[in-house]
C-alpha cells in the first residue's frame, strides 16, 4: 500500500509542475513538520524577497530620474539654439536700422558752420571763401556754385530739421535771414568713421508760410466773482515777478514750488485781459500783461504785451501760484 501510495503522488506532481498546487495537503504538511525547526529561516527568505521589490522601486526612479534629466536638457539645447539663431537679428534691431546709425547732431552743427561760409561771400574775398569752403567740400568743387560775383550776408541761422536718408546721407535744414529775407537752407551731408562732407550743392528755398490759424476761445465761462479777486492781487505779484522781489514772490507761491522773476529787465504795466474759469480749488487762469522796457534817452517807453498760462491754486483762504507759462492762447482772444 505504501509503495502504491507513492506511485500515485508521482504523477499528481508532475501535473502541478513539480510542486503540490497552494493549500494542498503535503504542502499544509511540509509546513508543519518544518516550522519549528526553519522558523528563521523561512523568515530571512520573505525579507530578501521584500527587499528586492524595493530595489525595483529604486532603480525604476533613478531611470525616470535621469530620463527626466535627458528631457530637460534636450529642452534647454534646443532653446539655446533658437535664441543664438535668433541672437544676430535681435543685434540689428538692437543697433537700428542704418539712419539711426546717422550722427545727427554733428551733421546739423557741421552743416551750421558751412553756412556761414556758403551764405557770406563777397567778390572782394573770394579767394579766401574759396579757402574756408575748402574744410567742407570735396577736392575740385571750387565755390561750390557762385560765380565770384556780388555779395551776400548771412544774419541769423538755425536747424530746423534733418531728413536722414541712410546711414551715410542726410539733408539738414536750416532757416537763415540771408540779407534780410528769411528762407529756408537745405545741405545734403555725407558721413562716414573718417569724417563728413557737403557732398552737393545746397538748395535755397522758401520759409514755412503764414498761415492765420482757426480762432479759440477759453473753455467754459468766466467764474466773474474770482476773476474780480484775482484782479486785486495779480498787479503785486507781477511787479515782484517783474523784479524779482524774492520776498513778495514768496506770499503768492505755493510751497515746494519756485518762482525767480525776470531781474528787472521790464517792469509791470497793466493786465490788459484775465480769464479765470469755472472750478474749484485749482484754476488754471490766462492772463496778457502790459511790460514796460527801459526808457533809451527820454524817448517815450516801449511796452510790450505778453500772455501767460497760469496755475492758481487755493489752500488756507488765499491764492497761490503754482506754474507759470507761455500761451498757446491767441493774441486778442481772451476775455
């Protein structure tokens, strides 16, 4: 029976490839008979097998560790790489475009000094305009257009305006009085590192036409009562405007606001006209003041009337002066 016994566990093991399947009763044995005697054993296998589940939980981060690492980096390189393809365009339009590059300033003084020359000549001295146009001109140019005949005079210039071209070409406008007619003088300019020319003939041209600009008149209506005290007060302040009387200036300024006066050179008239308009504690006031000049030789005195945009403000019951200004107000148009 024994033997017969055996033969039967046999086969039944080799169907459950080679062990007895879970909760069978030679396992339930095996355990049993072997408990006491491997009970450290059995307990040293089940902690090497949980420690290798968590090597696998260590070497599975440190791969996602460094897969993150390697798409970081190639997101990094491939914006490296835009940024210095896209480096040389952003260095042109850090420098401008090529009439930025254009030195202005030094055009407009240069083509100032020119026309001193070009615009005074006298056939009395043309060898010497001829020598002093030669520090602007290209070699051969000569007079650059006179004939070496007549004379002209040059009383006043200024810059008007430059047209630059490109980084090497410009045209700087002047407006001159050129004996006694104002008009407008146009020089083209060459420049370069080395230095600048005038590199053509310069052209005269009209000056900016009169024009009668649309009549204005002050916004809103007059606050009379106010306008009424600002007339009291506005003759003191400007006599100490006029004269720069410090001590007076400072009755009618606001705090932290400063004033000097125009040191004597004219002396107060009259107000010729006044707007104060509707508001509250702040005005901003147009007023034309009559000065006086300095009589010359017992003549009678010149007067000269000017307009002025003024800030008034009213703190600790009185007005103070906080700006004061030209005016874009129309001669005759305030009330």
């Amino acid at each position: 029976m024994a033997r017969r016994s055996m033969l039967e566990r046999g086969p039944r093991q080799a169907m459950y490839g080679g062990r007895p399947p879970s909760g069978a009763p030679e396992e339930a044995e095996n355990t049993r008979s072997s408990g006491s005697s491997s009970g450290s054993s059995s307990g040293s296998k089940s902690w090497r097998g949980g420690g290798g589940r968590w090597w696998v939980w260590v070497g599975r981060a440190v791969v996602w560790a460094v897969l993150i690492v390697i798409a970081v980096n190639g997101v990094r390189a491939i914006f490296l790489r835009e940024t210095h393809t896209s480096s040389p365009a952003s260095g042109a339009a850090q420098q401008g475009s090529p009439s930025d590059r254009f030195p202005v300033t030094l055009a407009e003084a240069f083509a100032m000094q020119f026309g001193q020359v070009y615009l005074n000549f006298d056939q009395a001295h043309a060898g010497q305009r001829a020598r002093q146009l030669a520090a602007f001109i290209p070699d051969g140019a000569g007079q650059l257009g006179w004939n070496g005949v007549g004379r002209m005079q040059l009383q006043t210039e200024q810059v008007a305006g430059i047209n630059v071209r490109d980084a090497h070409n410009a045209l700087v406008q002047l407006l001159v009085t050129v004996n006694g007619k104002p008009m407008e003088f146009s020089v083209p300019i060459y420049a370069a590192p080395s230095g600048m020319a005038v590199s053509g003939e310069p052209a005269l041209l009209p000056p900016p036409a009169r024009i009668n600009p649309p009549a204005t008149q002050p916004t809103g209506n007059p606050d009379l009562a106010t306008q009424n005290a600002f007339q009291s007060f506005l003759p003191s302040f400007f006599q100490a405007y006029a004269g720069s009387d410090a001590a007076t200036l400072d009755r009618f300024i606001t705090k932290g606001f400063a004033i000097t006066g125009l040191g004597g050179v004219v002396t107060y008239d009259s107000i010729q006209s006044l707007f104060v308009p509707q508001g509250g504690s702040q005005r901003d006031v147009t007023v034309t003041v009559r000065w006086q000049l300095p009589g010359q030789g017992g003549a009678a005195l010149a007067t000269l009337d000017v307009t002025y945009d003024m800030t008034w403000i009213f703190q600790g019951g009185n007005w103070s002066v906080e700006s004061i200004a030209g005016s874009t107000q129309q001669a005759g148009q305030q009330q």
